[in-house]
C-alpha cells in the first residue's frame, strides 16, 4: 500500500512538473480568409499536411494533372496523377493512394516537357518548350500526333515554345508558350492556328499615358515597347471554361475566360502577384498556386475563401528548411476526386498532398447546394459552418445568397450586412422596398387624399373666420428673434448672393455671433454625414475612423483657408477685413449644409440604382457653395472676377506652403526629440556602468 501511494505522488509530481505538450492543430502554415472590412485575417484550419512524396527521384518537375477514373453509377475508381518530370525527361503516371508508379513516359523526343493534360478518353497532351511541340499520346505512350510550330501568316511568333496546354473535349488546344506576349495561343485539333483564345491588356503608368497625350508617333516609336504582362499557366475544365494566370499583376492573377475569350471576373480577384498554376475541380472550385507556396481558393464566381500553404524560407535561418506543407518553389497543384490538393515543389522536387478539414468540407458542400438550388440545406450547412467559425464572412454572404434566393429579403439584408456585401445587400433593400411600396401605395394616396381635402377645407374655413393668423404670428414671431433671424438668413444668400453679401458687408444682414452658429453647425452635420450614412454608403466603419484626425483636418483647413485669404487680399488691396471673409465663408456653406443632410437622410431610402442623384446632390452643393464663395469675395473685397480667382488659387497656394511647412517642423520636432532622448539614454547607460 506504501509502495502504490509512492507511485501515485510520483506520477502526480511528474506531471506537475514536466508536462505534456499537445499541439492544437498539426498545421505547418496558417488558413487565411478576408473579413468583412477586406482585412487578410486567420481563420480555421482547412487544410492540413497529409503527405511529402519525395521516393520518386523527381528532378525540377513542372506540372502536374490528375485523371479522375469512374464507375457507371460516378462513383470514383481511381485517381492518376500525371507528372511533368522536365529534368528527367519523362512523363509520370502515378497512382498516390496506392503508391505505385503505373506507366511512365519517355520519349527520344522530349527535351524539356513542362506541360501535361490529359483527357476523358486518356489521351495525353504533353507541352515541350524545348522540342518546341506539342505531343499527342494515348494511354500506352505511342505518339498520335505532333504539333510543331503553326504556319498560318498570322501567327508571327519567332519561336514556339510551348509550356503549358489546356484541351477542351473537341480536343482544341489552348497553349502558354513562353515569351509570347499576344495571348493564348488556340489550335484546332488538327493542329491549325485559330488565333489567340485571349490576351492581358497592356498595363500603362501614369508616365505612360502623359507620353501619349504628348509625344507625336515618331516619339512614341522611340520610347521601349509597351508589353501587356503575359499568362503563366492555362487550365481548361471539364465544361470546356478556359482558366488563365498571370504571375504580375495580383489583380487579375486568376481569370475565367467566356467563349469570346473575356474574363468574367472583370472586377479581378484577391490574389498575389506570382501565380503560377490554376486547376478546377469538378465541382467548380478554383485553386490558384502561388509560386510562394500559398493555395488560393475561389468560388465558381470568383469570391476568395481561403488561402493555405506557404514559403518555407526562414527569415531567423536565412534558409529553406524541409517543412512538410510548406515550399520552397511551388510549380505545379492538382485536386482529385476525394478533394485532396497534390502541389509539386519544383526546386527541391517532391510532392505535397493536403486534405481537407471539415470546415472546409462543409463550405464545399454548401457551395455546391446552391449551385444545385437547394438552398434551404444549403443555409443549414451554412449554420453548421458558423458553429465552426462564427465570423465566418464567407458563410454570412452565402447565407445571404441563399435567403436572397428563397425571397427572404430582409433576412438577406441582414446577414449581407454582417458580411459587408454592400452591392447584394442594395439589391435586397431594392426588393425589400419595392414589397413596402406595393403594399402601401394605396393607403399612402388615400392619406395624402384626405391631407389635401383637410387642407382645402381648413383654408375655406380660414377665409370666413381666420384662426391661421395666431400659428403664424408665433412663427414669424421665432424668426423675428435677432439671432434665430441671424441664422436664417443663410437662406437668403443662397437665393440672393450678391445683394446678401453687400448687406452682410455693410453689416446690416447677419452677423459674426450667426455665422459662429452656422460654421458650428455645419461641423455637426459634417460629422453626422461621415459617420451617419445607412450601410450601403458608410464604406468606413466608424470604428475605423480617426476622429481626431476629421475634427482637427476640419477645422484646420476651413479656418487655414479664411486665414490665407486674409493674407493674400491684404497685399491685393482686398478691402474685406478678417471678421468679414470668415461671415461670407459660414453663410456660403449654406447649400452644402443642405446637401449633407439630404445625402444622409436619403442614404436609408436609395440603392445604389439611385447612387447618382446623392452625388448630383453632394456635386450641387459644393458648387453652389463653391459660386457663394467666389461671389462673396468678389463683394467684400471689391474685387473683378478675374482677381477674384486669381486671390482663390493664391489661397490654397499658400495653404500648401503652410502644411509643408508645418510637417516640416513637425519632422524636425520629432527627430529632436528623439536625439535628446538618445543623449539622456546614452548618459544614464554611462553612469549606471
């Protein structure tokens, strides 16, 4: 019994003392998905490390394709994993869950295969740029055919140099031939040149198009060729959609081609800037490789879900280290049938698999009921998703997506909301409306019906026994009062600059004490127009906003600007005083006051159908505002129109001179401050030691 109770404090004691680690997730890189301010944040894991394959003496490969074999009834028999070994010359056909290498491929032809793809019907299409050809072999790895460089006129390529091929089901051939830069290159399946399936626009700078403004043709002949960027891989999928990358421009890294070769993703994707390899599988879900190491992940519309994998360069060691899911140069991914991803590391020449967490399964699963409009499991999946991770943006707007579907607007609008899908969310609120309208069109006539009966009725009874008068005397009352008569009469300005401006100089209209209430006031609804706007127009969350830095840009610049004036009219020969240029600055906000709270207030009523009458309202006020200004200054200080701008461009001259400055001492300050700091620091160390 001593003995037992010795034992029992020792196994106590050693786990007190030397306790067991346990790792949460086996995760080598993080899941990283976008939240609803567009923010690359951590999420949930959806993929994990399954295995590193390095027995197969691969050397730089550089594709990689996987032929998916099915029974009748589309249950899947076997998963084939083609492989591009350029450095061996060969062609691998490899079955990854029973770990044999099936047939391989090796041609007295090839140089430096690059590309494979094979077809339903196992013909396999190989891009070599070295052989500069395409081959075209059946299952046992005899030659069907050879596509060697195109000789229509209007392929004016110097060289073919095929390095990637997609094939449709007629067995057209899409092609990435390195160096070309018109575009994918589209054969016939007879190998005929078809012309170019589609081609990346050329990307100008801000220098590059001020030339073109500028320089003549002969001068423009002189400058370097302005390239489009070109494609570094093409994928086709099993409904024939052609898939593209571009490894320079982060943007539009993945595209989705139509029949007419245009990139339905026109409004681009989030992405990196060095895509290398793009697959689909069969449910028509997107994965993008980055040359990095990151797997991007997109909805059949091109919507981000996630991002996993990464480089396995160490920023502490200088160093690549061997970190299973994670890469040194990634060339080359591929999804089979179970949904595991299959990525090949080009330069240390292995193969890596992932599968999928539950997480993702089920976001996969609820991708694929709506496609097939089921969309009331498709909203339970959804749940089930956030049960997972409850700020899940991803399954917000898909929850959305599926109520929006089912009619359920409002529910559409809320989870739209949440997922900050302003666009869908507009189109909800436009139906949720729309609903509103058609079931109180008729009480709201009958009501304004009556209004106008009562109205009517009120002024026959006013006319035989006046009993308006007392509302109106206490009205006009209100306005008669000096400083509520102050305040209103910015109004008149607005109808009456010219004559108001005079009276407001002459100081018989108005006054500073008035203009202090305006100028206060406007900042208020200033403040109310950043933050106020229904969700559709607050594009920033007012979490996010530096208050500090509105309040004092606010009245920093308002005031910079009634100063500066000051000073430049002084020299002018202005005759307007300071007092006098900050009175007809406040009275001419007037129609920009108006216009904040209109934009606010309609901001709950308008989609963004109607967005254009909130920015010809905004565009009214500022100018309106803006003639105020220049017809105030011209009135105070006695000046022609012509002076009158010229004071105004003189103005915010001198308004940038100061902020220059300012930074400048601001800049200065600091760096003192901090080489005080330093000397203090350095003294203290001194006589410490």
């Amino acid at each position: 019994m001593f003995k037992k109770a010795v034992l029992f404090i020792i196994i106590i004691f050693s786990f007190t003392l030397f306790p067991t680690l346990a790792n949460a997730s086996p995760a080598t890189s993080y899941t990283m998905t976008l939240n609803s301010k567009g923010r690359y944040i951590r999420t949930q894991d959806a993929y994990l490390p399954e295995r590193s394959v390095v027995e197969l003496k691969l050397n730089n490969p550089q594709d990689l394709y996987i032929a998916i074999e099915k029974d009748d009834k589309g249950n899947i028999i076997n998963n084939y994993m083609y492989i591009a070994d350029t450095g061996n010359k060969r062609i691998i056909k490899y079955d990854p869950y029973q770990d044999v290498v099936i047939n391989e491929y090796k041609l007295p032809e090839f140089k430096t295969p690059k590309g494979v793809f094979v077809t339903k019907n196992e013909e396999i299409y190989v891009a070599d740029s070295g052989a500069e050809a395409i081959f075209k072999l059946n299952e046992n790895g005899e030659v069907l055919n050879k596509f060697v460089k195109p000789t229509a006129p209007t392929f004016d390529e110097r060289e073919f140099s095929p390095s990637k091929i997609g094939v449709d089901n007629r067995g057209n051939m899409f092609i990435y031939a390195e160096g070309v830069d018109f575009g994918i290159i589209h054969l016939s399946n007879s190998g005929e040149f078809l012309g170019y399936f589609t081609s990346n626009l050329t990307d100008l700078t801000f220098t590059q198009r001020l030339q073109n403004l500028l320089f003549n043709e002969e001068q423009l002949a002189k400058l370097f060729p302005r390239i489009p960027s070109t494609f570094s891989n093409v994928f086709v999928d099993h409904n024939n959609i052609v898939y593209t990358t571009t490894s320079n421009n982060a943007l539009y890294a993945v595209k989705k081609h139509n029949i007419a070769g245009e990139n339905n993703f026109s409004d681009g994707v989030f992405s990196q800037n060095n895509a290398v390899d793009i697959y689909v599988d069969e449910q028509g879900i997107i994965y993008a490789g980055m040359a990095t190491g990151e797997i991007f992940v997109y909805t059949s519309d091109g919507e981000f879900i996630h991002s996993f994998g990464a480089s396995n360069y160490s920023s502490r060691t200088r160093s690549a280290d061997d970190i299973a899911g994670l890469f040194n140069s990634l060339s080359a991914i591929a999804v089979d049938g179970n949904g595991m991803v299959w990525a090949l590391d080009d330069s240390k020449s292995f193969i890596q698999s992932f599968k999928p967490t539950e997480y993702a399964l089920k976001i996969y699963q609820a991708l694929n009921l709506y496609t097939n409009r089921r969309y009331q499991e498709a909203i339970a999946t959804w749940q089930e998703v956030l049960r997972l991770n409850q700020m899940s943006v991803l399954a917000h707007n898909n929850i959305a997506k599926n109520y929006l579907a089912l009619e359920e607007y409002e529910l559409a609008m809320k989870h739209f909301e949440i997922a900050g899908n302003r666009d869908d969310y507009s189109e909800a609120f436009w139906e949720v409306r729309n609903i509103i309208i058609q079931k109180n069109l008729t009480s709201v006539m009958i009501g304004f019906a009556i209004f106008a009966g009562l109205v009517m009725i009120a002024k026959a009874i006013n006319k035989r026994k006046p009993f308006m008068y007392l509302v109106k005397a206490k009205i006009k009352e209100f306005t008669e009062i000096k400083q509520v008569n102050n305040v209103l009469y910015m109004f008149r300005v607005m109808r009456h600059p010219l004559d108001s401006f005079y009276e407001l100089k002459k100081g018989k209209k108005g006054s500073f004490l008035g203009a202090i209430t305006i100028y206060i006031g406007f900042f208020f609804v200033f403040l109310w127009y950043t933050i106020g706007k229904d969700f559709i127009y607050q594009y920033v969350a007012i979490e996010d906003l530096d208050f500090n830095s509105i309040v004092l840009g606010f009245f920093a610049l308002t005031l910079l600007f009634v100063y500066c004036n000051y000073l430049v009219t002084s020299i002018k020969d202005g005759e307007g005083t300071l007092k006098q240029i900050f009175i007809l600055f406040a009275y001419s906000l007037a129609p920009l006051f108006i216009a904040c709270i209109s934009v606010v207030l309609l901001s709950y009523i308008l989609t963004y159908n109607e967005a254009f009458f909130l920015d010809l309202i905004m565009l009214i006020g500022g100018c309106w505002s803006g003639l105020n200004i220049i017809l105030g200054m011209q009135e105070i200080h006695n000046y022609t129109t012509r002076d009158t701008i010229k004071s105004i461009i003189l103005t915010i001259f001198f308004m940038l001179i100061i902020v220059i400055l300012i930074a400048i001492i601001v800049i200065m300050w600091e760096q003192l401050i901090n080489f005080l700091k330093e000397i203090v620091m350095e003294a203290i160390r001194n006589v410490t030691e």
